[in-house]
C-alpha cells in the first residue's frame, strides 16, 4: 500500500494503539459502552437543553457532567431549545445530534475524563489544564517498500529461445528512484492531522493542543475528544451480555455505530 493511503487510514480510521487484550477492565470502559449500547428514542419539540440532557443522563446511568453556562463561565445554554425526533438510537449519536443544535455560537464535543462523560464548549476542553499526552507509534506508517527500475522485459534484450521469437531481457539496473526521508514523511503525516483534525485547537493556529515527534513516534498533547479521532479508544465498550458487538468509528468529528441487524 502506498504511503500516503496509510497515513489518510492512519488519520481517519479508529486505529487502536494500546492492546484491547488486557485482562484488566479500562475504568472508562462502562462510560463509552454505555454510550455506545444504550438506545434511546426522543421526541423534543423546543424543550430545554437541561430538561433533554437531565434525560440523557437517567438513561445512560453514568456520571455525567454539563458545563452550563453561569455567572463566572461562558457555557451551554441551559434554555437552548432542543427540536429532536429519533427512535431506538445509540445514545452517542442522539447526543451528537443533540449537540449540532447546541453548537450555534460555539462547537461542542464530548469527552470521557476522570470517570466522567463530559459535554461541553471544545475550547474548554482544549486548555492546557485539560490535555492528555498520549504516544502513538508509527514506524508501520513509515515503511516503504523498496522500488527498482530494471524488472524483467519482454520481447527485448538477448538470450531466450529463438526459435520460439520470444526473448526476456533485463534492462540495465539502475537506482532506486529517490525516496522522501523519515522525517519528510514524518512531517507529511503531521501536516494531515492537523489538517484535517479540529485545525483551529493545534498550537500552530492559535490554540493550545501540540504534536511533536520523536524518532518513530508521535507525542500528541490534546484533548480526549481529539484524541479520539486519532487513534480511537484504547479499550473496547463494555457490551450486555445479550447485545451483538456494535462497530464504531470516530472519523471526522462525528462518531457512527453499525448496529448488526436482527436475526429474529
């Protein structure tokens, strides 16, 4: 595969960089299958932002936290009118849905931190004092097979059964064609995340979130709902005992499940 094919999968596709193998359950993992497993079904004709995600929140049976905008914070408007209709849905995507009518003035994410789904404004989840350093390798992303130019020609050169009229020759060997370096590709794959991943939160547009590298790994000190889109969730969803496993993907800012159909 081509090099730049493995950086675009690398970049918006939900990789998995840590092993899901582990025998320990990630302590987040309940949260995100909540999100993912929990289907909710929602008719809001103009009710309150609050009174909708208060709803959310029974639902799910998780710790959630809102930050609503107060007196000393700018935030969610607790009176924002929600107009909403879906039934038997992931909760994750009636909360995204939820969350593009709430993202008038300012965009909105959620996120999973410190035990906690939070939903809030993403400039207030990508200060400094919010980030996560995390490490992902990418030595896999900087392989390239190696190119030469005299492969086997036919019907040129000498040698080969004459009577036949058909010769194979080699050309001439000659150098492999230049290659961009390391760092050149590097570079390439962290000019793509900050493309095409939340461009306005990296330090180099005004905001407060960096990507460095240091020999084949990338150290990336963002957000969780950033991070996300990077490398997806180091841990599976926890799934009930009677649901078939749900596929989800985290790409360009929006997450989808694939719900398997029903063999009843």
């Amino acid at each position: 595969m081509k090099l730049v094919c493995s950086i675009f999968l690398f970049a918006f596709t939900t990789l998995s960089i840590a092993s899901t193998n582990s025998s320990v359950e990630h302590p987040h993992a309940k949260i995100l299958g909540a999100l993912v497993y929990t289907d909710i079904s929602i008719t809001s004709d103009g009710e309150e932002a609050t009174a909708v995600l208060h709803q959310i929140r029974k639902e799910l049976g998780i710790l959630m936290q809102v930050y609503w905008e107060n007196s000393h914070f700018e935030g969610i408007s607790k009176t924002a009118p929600i107009f909403l209709t879906l039934e038997n849905k992931p909760a994750v995507v009636v909360l995204e849905r939820i969350m593009e009518q709430l993202s008038e003035d300012e965009a909105v994410a959620w996120q999973i931190r410190d035990g906690v789904l939070e939903v809030g404004f993403k400039s207030r989840f990508s200060k400094k004092t919010s980030l996560q350093l995390i490490q992902y390798p990418i030595s896999d992303l900087l392989f390239t097979v190696r190119n030469f130019d005299n492969e086997p020609k036919m019907g040129s050169g000498g040698g080969g059964n004459s009577g036949s009229g058909l010769t194979i020759g080699f050309g001439a060997p000659g150098n492999e064609p230049e290659r961009k370096s390391k760092q050149q590709k590097i570079d390439k794959i962290i000019a793509l995340i900050t493309k095409f991943i939340e461009p306005d939160q990296w330090e180099e547009n005004g905001g407060d979130c960096t990507i460095d590298s240091f020999q084949e790994t990338l150290l990336v000190n963002a957000p969780d709902y950033m991070h996300r889109q990077i490398g997806g969730y180091p841990y599976r969803p926890i799934r009930p005992a009677n649901a078939q496993t749900r596929r989800v993907d985290y790409s360009k800012g929006k997450t989808s499940v694939r719900v398997p159909r029903s063999s009843n």
